[in-house]
C-alpha cells in the first residue's frame, strides 16, 4: 500500500530538482549532480523507512508550466526488483524521435537526466 505521506515527501523534495536535461548532450553542472544524488538518497532512506512494496514517484525534468502542469517524469519505484534495491520503472520517449521504452533504473540515474545514454531498457 502506498503511504500518502511518503508520496507527499518524494514530492516535496523532487520540486526544487532541476536536474532534468533536454534531449541534447548538455554536461550537467557540477552542483545539480550533487544536488540530484542527494535527493535520489534522500528518497531512498525514505522509501526504505516506509516499508512500502511500491511508490508512485515523480519528477520535474522540463518546464511544463505553459501547459499547467509541474512534472514531466512519473515511474513506479519497486523494493527488491531484480535490477536493485529500489527500482524505477518507467516509460521514455527516445530522444528525438516518436518511440519510447520501458526503463528500470536506479533513483540516482531517474533524478539525474531526462536523456541519457546509460539508460538500460527493460
């Protein structure tokens, strides 16, 4: 069962994440990878402080606000899934084309970037 609170949290803390970078390469600066891996750990000492099964989480990775919305990145985090600890699992669009796939990453890889090529298809 997923617990509002924590849902809340992840929520909370993902607002102030820019991490997220458009489909071109763009190095990340040196502060937002900080500031992107402290938050996937902080969100992996809640989840693991839930006893949640499986989170819904979310993320801002590009500016929606013209379409009234706040964040571009959903998944389902799961506990003790085959590729990790806490997994997220979640769809992406292929950068630059109509075509999207199914994803498993860790929370680090999720609050890091939109476009990546170390992404690993389920």
């Amino acid at each position: 069962m997923m617990r509002p609170l924590l849902f809340a949290a992840c929520l909370a803390f993902a607002a102030p994440a820019w991490a997220g970078q458009p489909c071109e390469e763009v190095p990340m600066a040196v502060t937002d990878t900080v500031k992107s891996l402290d938050l996937a750990q902080r969100t992996f000492q809640a989840l693991d402080a839930s006893g949640a099964k499986a989170v819904l989480i979310s993320r801002a990775g590009q500016d929606l606000s013209k379409y009234g919305l706040r964040y571009s990145h959903m998944g389902i985090v799961v506990r003790d899934h085959a590729a990790g600890r806490w997994t997220v699992v979640h769809e992406l669009n292929e950068c630059g084309t109509a075509s999207s796939g199914l994803y498993n990453e860790g929370l680090g890889n999720f609050f890091l970037s939109a476009c990546s090529a170390t992404r690993r298809r389920w």
